[in-house]
C-alpha cells in the first residue's frame, strides 16, 4: 500500500503531512488512539509512546474511542533521550508529534532530541493547541524565560508552580474543552467555568513536591505568533538547530508548524511578531 501524501488529505491530517516526504522512513511521537500516519495505511513510521499497546487499550477503554487505531507501539518513553532509546540518531526523514509539544517537562530538550534523530534534510512537523480556543483559553502565555529555565534545570517533571497554576485556571466552554473562533462565547467570562478548583492545586503541587510523580498537564500555552516568536529566539540564541520552515494558521483550535534545520524561520521582524501576539490576545479579549 502506498501513503497518502497531504496534498492528497483533507483536513488536519493533511496539515501535518503536508510538509513531510511520506515515502520517507518517519517516527510518530505520541498518536495514542488518533495515529496521524498509520502503518495500516502504508507508512513507514515506527511509534513512541508513554505505554505499550496494551497499556493505550486499558487507558482509553472507557473513553469512547475506536481501540483499533491504536497501533503497536515500538518505543516506550520512560524520560531518556530519544536517541538513547531508540539507539540510533539521525536516521528519520520526518517526525510528527500531534498535541504532544505542550505536554513536555523541557520544550527545548524536546526539539533537540527530535533534531538528533533527523537527517540533515528531515523535517519535524507539529499540531499545536491555540491556547485561545481551549482549556488553556485564561491561563498566560508561555515566555521564553519560562522555557529557558526548564531547560537549563534539565527537567524531566513539570514544577510545582507550573502544575498549581494549571489546575487554578484551566477552563471549560459549557461542557466543552475546546472550540473555535467562530465561538462567541468562548470569548465572553460569563461562558467560562473553571474545570478544578484551590483544593485540587493544592494536591497536585504536593503530589509534585512530594512523590515527584508525573502530572500530565499542558506546561506550555501559546498562540501562533507566541509559538513562532518562541522558536524563532531559540534558535537565535543557539539552543535549538531548528527553525521554522512551514506554518499554517489556527483551524479549529490548532495550529500547524514544520521545523527543520534547514528551515528559513518566519521572515517576520521581530517587532511585528510581538504585535501579531498582542492582535491575537485582544482578538479573543473577555
């Protein structure tokens, strides 16, 4: 069976693989229930996930999902680096990581250990939430002190302050945990509830403090331009070989980016980004 490239796909998943070589070999990062290229389809894609197959299956057996699309997982991830469990370095010529980019302790150690895993030509390709249009929607942006200092920490858990003030502020729309612009209310204090509550940050911080257990929280919250801005700057300070080199605005409530270490970045003065961030924070004011 031959892959379907992304110009021959509809939709997000045409999005991500758009700007990948899918007669490459790939690695999907994180596809749980929703594989982005599945190998039933074709793809020459191994898959790394927190847990094995049998481990997704009991997971998500009581969340309404279809368990067929869960695919053999050949790499658990247990926090080393990508390189060492896999046990070979640039060998892929295209990662894809759906919503998995917010959820890592180390933004930066993220991107470097996908980079050592790609060939001089391999692309990283990214769907990002717009923290606008979810659970994410009043909690801050994310600041590249912020990612910074978690890198240089080296950490392989999300702090303390960072699990408290998720559980403080995170969101719903109804009953809903993620809509679009074309949602009115989502832009209006008086649809929003919060999700927890004083009582469950306070566990969750202790649970950090205490156990060093792992919470699986977003740590990071953008918009598109605060992403790109992020990325951009970290390459320009040398922490990152990688940088932009494809984007597509928000659709729905994501937003799509390829990073590559050949890639030009945004070509956006730097300035200019930063109000492109202010626009997009006011365009979805309370």
């Amino acid at each position: 069976m031959t892959p379907l490239a992304g110009a021959q796909l509809s939709g997000r998943r045409g999005r991500i693989l758009a700007p990948v070589d899918v007669g490459g070999v790939g690695l999907e990062i994180g596809p749980s229930h929703s594989p982005v290229a599945p190998k039933r389809e074709g793809y020459r894609v191994d898959v790394m996930d927190h847990l094995d197959r049998d481990g997704l299956v009991e997971k998500y057996r009581e969340h309404g999902v279809d368990l067929d699309a869960i695919e053999h997982v050949d790499f658990v991830w247990k926090g080393e680096r990508y390189a060492d469990l896999i046990g070979r370095s640039e060998h892929y010529d295209w990662i894809i990581a759906s919503h998995v980019i917010e959820h890592v302790p180390d933004f930066v150690g993220f991107l470097n250990d996908c980079s050592g895993l790609l060939r001089d030509n391999g692309v990283l390709s990214l769907a990002v939430p717009d923290k606008r249009y979810c659970f994410d929607r009043l909690r801050p942006l994310t600041s590249i002190a912020q990612v910074i200092d978690a890198h240089v920490e080296k950490r392989r858990n999300h702090s303390a302050g960072r699990v408290a003030e998720y559980f403080l502020n995170v969101a719903r729309l109804g009953e809903a945990i993620s809509w679009d612009a074309a949602t009115p209310s989502g832009r209006s204090a008086p649809g929003l509830a919060f999700m927890h509550g004083v009582a469950d940050a306070r566990m969750g911080f202790r649970t950090i403090i205490e156990q060093d257990a792992y919470l699986d929280i977003h740590a990071w919250c953008f918009t598109p331009s605060s992403f790109r801005l992020v990325v951009e700057d970290l390459f320009q300070l040398g922490l990152t070989p990688l940088r932009e080199s494809s984007f597509h605005p928000t659709e729905g409530n994501e937003f799509f980016i390829s990073l590559s270490r050949d890639g030009a970045g945004h070509g956006i003065d730097r300035i200019e980004l930063i109000r492109q961030v202010e626009d997009e924070i006011m365009a979805s004011a309370l």
